[in-house]
C-alpha cells in the first residue's frame, strides 16, 4: 500500500511534494496545479518521468503508469519510447507533417518550405512515407538516396538532410529509440563527383540534341540508348529486353517482376518513337534470338559497360541513369502531371492504394500520354 489516499491527494494544498512511495510523487505547485511524476533510479542515473495531471490521473492510475516504467527500466526498455508506442507511432510522412512547421519559422521565405515539401514527396514519400518513423533503417534510406546521389548530388543531400531532420525529431520525441545512422549511410554511397566537374545527370533541354547525335550512325548500342532515355528506364531493364515483354498492338512492354529492381511487374507504355525503335530492331533481329538489343555474340545481353563505352566515345560525362533524372525535372519543371505519375513512369514504389491503378488502370493511360509527350520534346530536334 502507498503513502497517500485519494482523500489526501484532494486536500493537497501547499506547495512541494508528497511521496507515495516506489518513486511515485505528488507534485503540488505554487498556483495550486498538482501532477504525478515518477523517479527511477538505476546503475547510478536518475531520470524523472511525468504522469499527468493529478485532475485527470487518478492515484490508483498513477501507481499503475509508475509500476509499468519501473518494470520497462528493468527490462532496459526507454519508457519515454515504450509510452510513445503504445500511443501510436506516426509514419515519416505524419511526422515531417508536424517538423516542417516547427521549422518554417526559421526559414528566410516561403521558396524554401516549398523546396522541403516538394523533395520530400518526389523523392521520399513514394518509398518510406507511409513507413513509421521507429521501422525506418538505414539501407531504406540508403537505397532511395543511391537512385540520385550520383546523378543529382546537390539534391540528393538536401534529401538526406531532410530526412535526418525528421527522424531527429522522431528520436526526441520518444518515437524511435535510435538517431538514424546518417554518417554511416553516407559512408555507405559512392564519392559524388566534384562541383566543379560533370554531373551524372544530363540536363533534359540537352536531351533532344543528344538524341540527334545518337540517330546519326546505327547500332544496336545506339537504339538501345534512344531506348532507355525515351521510356526513361534503367541500364538492365533494357538490356536484358526480350521480344515476348512486348505487345505491340496494344503498345505497351511488360517487364515481369524478377528483373525488376523493385520486384514488382513494370508496365510501360510505349510512345511513337520507341516503337519506330522496335520496328528497326525487329528489322535487324537474327532468326528466333529472343534479345530485343543484343550483344556482340548475339544471344548474350550486351554488357554493363556498353552503353557507358557508347557515351564516353560521345564524349558525355553523364551516365545512363543520368537520363532518369532528366526526364524526371523535364516532369517537375515542363509540365503539370502530378510527381506520382511520375513517380509511376520510373517504377519507384508507390502507395499501395494507387498501386493496382498504376500498373492496369487510369495511371497506366496518364503515363502514356506523360510518355508522348517525353517523345515528342525528345523528337524536338529543332526546337531545343
């Protein structure tokens, strides 16, 4: 039995602290408000834990909530975190809701909280937003930051920063019971080329002039190339393209899950000039060979380095994933589709309420008309 009764509880007047006993205390403040508080003492620490407002928490429940944290301080569990879960955890996307406003009060003008927001959702969301903040590891955020740490150095650290920041938050808030390991992730990345030198990343009003250049001589690296960048997909993708991924009366290339980066099958509807493409490569195919851009020996993909070689003997510094990034600011920057059209078209995880729409549905044809048009400025010889 403890010290205190309700009774006493209720006549508490004067200013101080009452002792119930196992650590548990009535504190009783100047201007008459009382709350309960919990010491725990162990290895030589001490650490005070409030338990709410003596109005609204009775002494039966007090003693409870005090016998609960001394239990988790003995199982080495942080209370602070064990209460915040049991509260309910919030996703990454929740709580960069509540940090992005804490924030903008520092913020010069409004262009930054737009430029949080917006690299938040092209970049962040679509892969851990709908994620709590304690399920949220390192190789998560090392995975998103690698598609653009190369290509898009500057933003991909502000990325990072901003990811940091929240789950910072999250840490202090009792949400997660570890910092997010961010030195250790960026040791875990590739050295990001110099400022001064060549980004990975081709700028997109660029595209359309590169793209003559490659159509000036003919080879099945070249096709492939004007391939990737028209429908904006990855190095592998295309390279280990088969004809039976095609269907090219409905217009559209199914790549199945297993080579897909994500492990979930990729629609992608094809514009007038990827077919064009496939209508020459179905020109120059050999017999039954399978390979839609075959190698050298002809039923063996071409190698990694390939398409690389083809750019260096360009003289472009830019790498084929480069051209993801391109055609994703020509997206943000020429036109008005939202980012999870886009996000779609360059098959980063979506949420999984859009997601059957993505694949069959109304986003599949939105993407489609998103890849005309990333045809027809990419065909805009003249014009840029």
């Amino acid at each position: 039995m403890g010290k205190l009764s309700a009774t006493a509880v209720k006549a508490a007047k004067r200013p101080g602290r009452l002792g119930d006993g196992d650590g548990l205390f009535l504190i009783v403040q100047p201007g008459g408000g009382k709350s309960w508080m919990c010491r725990v003492q162990k290895n030589g620490h001490r650490r005070d834990f409030g338990l709410g407002s003596a109005s609204k928490v009775s002494l039966a429940t007090a003693r409870e909530r005090a016998r609960e944290i001394r239990a988790w301080v003995e199982l080495g569990l942080d209370p602070i975190f064990e209460r915040r879960k049991a509260e309910g955890i919030p996703t990454f996307r929740q709580a960069a809701a509540k940090v992005i406003p804490a924030h903008s009060k520092t913020w010069r003008n409004e262009k930054h909280g737009k430029q949080w927001h917006q690299t938040l959702e092209t970049y962040v969301f679509p892969q851990i937003g709908d994620l709590q903040v304690h399920e949220i590891t390192g190789p998560m955020i090392r995975n998103l930051l690698s598609d653009i740490w190369l290509a898009k150095p500057e933003t991909a650290r502000r990325v990072r920063q901003r990811i940091g920041t929240v789950l910072d938050w999250a840490y202090a808030s009792g949400y997660r019971e570890n910092e997010a390991p961010m030195r250790a992730i960026t040791k875990g990345l590739p050295r990001q080329p110099r400022k001064d030198g060549h980004f990975a990343a081709m700028a997109y009003s660029k595209v359309p002039s590169f793209i003559m250049k490659l159509t000036a001589r003919e080879s099945f690296s070249r096709l492939a190339l004007r391939f990737a960048i028209l429908t904006a997909a990855r190095s592998g993708e295309i390279r280990g393209a088969v004809w039976e991924e095609f269907d090219l009366d409905a217009k559209i290339w199914t790549i199945p899950a297993a080579r897909m980066k994500a492990e979930r099958e990729h629609v992608i509807p094809l514009s007038l000039p990827t077919l064009v493409i496939l209508e020459r490569c179905k020109e120059l195919r050999i017999g039954s060979r399978s390979l839609v851009f075959p190698g050298a020996r002809g039923d063996a993909p071409m190698s990694d380095m390939t398409l690389t070689k083809l750019l260096r003997e360009m003289k472009e510094s830019v790498t084929v994933h480069g051209f993801r990034s391109a055609f994703r600011d020509w997206v943000s920057e020429e036109t008005l589709y939202p980012g999870e059209i886009a996000e779609a078209a360059l098959a980063h995880r979506v949420r999984d309420k859009t997601e059957a729409a993505y694949r069959r549905g109304s986003l599949l044809e939105k993407r489609r008309k998103l890849m005309d048009e990333w045809g027809d400025y990419c065909q805009n010889f003249g014009e840029n």
